[in-house]
C-alpha cells in the first residue's frame, strides 16, 4: 500500500512584485519542504484569483501583466503529494503593483 501525505504546507512569506520592462517579477521566501509553487492572480483583492504560472524557484516573471492594470498575486506549494494546498492559511501575502509605462 501506498500513502500521499497530503498536509497542506505552510504560506510562503514576503510575497513582493517589482515592475519591470519585461513584467511583473514576483519574489517570495521558500517554504520547507516545498519543490515548487503555484501563482495565481486577480484584478481586485477580493476577486477571483486564476493561476498564471508554476515554478520551482522563489521567484516568477509575470509576463502577461498589462501595463497601467493594478494586480494581486498569490502563492502557495503544492502539498509533497503533488496536489495544490488548501484553505486560506495556504496563501502568501498579496503584493499589488502595475507594470511600468514601456511594457
């Protein structure tokens, strides 16, 4: 028999985005036990949040931000089983920021 731990890990911290001319770059803190991580993003704070891209780094380039729109970001890991973690304790701290005139 085989068994997934399918515990939720722990929120990445200090989500941040930096404008760029090529996109919105996220930088976060890694999370212990994590082997990647998911990005999500929404238009409010409050919307709804669709995933943008997965990585196995600590960072993420949005390249698909449009210039002069406000984001939110998110991120969380998967669980070590390979399946997104869940509930609101999951998410990182949101980081808004627009792309910078050039994009």
């Amino acid at each position: 028999m085989t068994t997934v731990d399918r515990t939720a890990l722990a929120a990445p911290a200090g989500l941040i985005a930096i404008s760029l001319s090529r996109g919105l770059q996220l930088d976060w803190n890694g999370v212990t036990g994590a082997v990647s991580y998911r990005v999500y993003r929404a238009t409010s704070e409050n919307g709804l949040y669709a995933q943008v891209g997965s990585t196995d780094k600590l960072s993420y380039l949005d390249t698909s931000a449009i210039e002069s729109v406000a984001y939110y970001y998110r991120t969380r890991p998967p669980t070590s089983g390979g399946t997104p973690s869940t509930g609101v304790s999951s998410w990182a701290t949101r980081a808004r920021s627009r792309c910078a005139p050039g994009r």
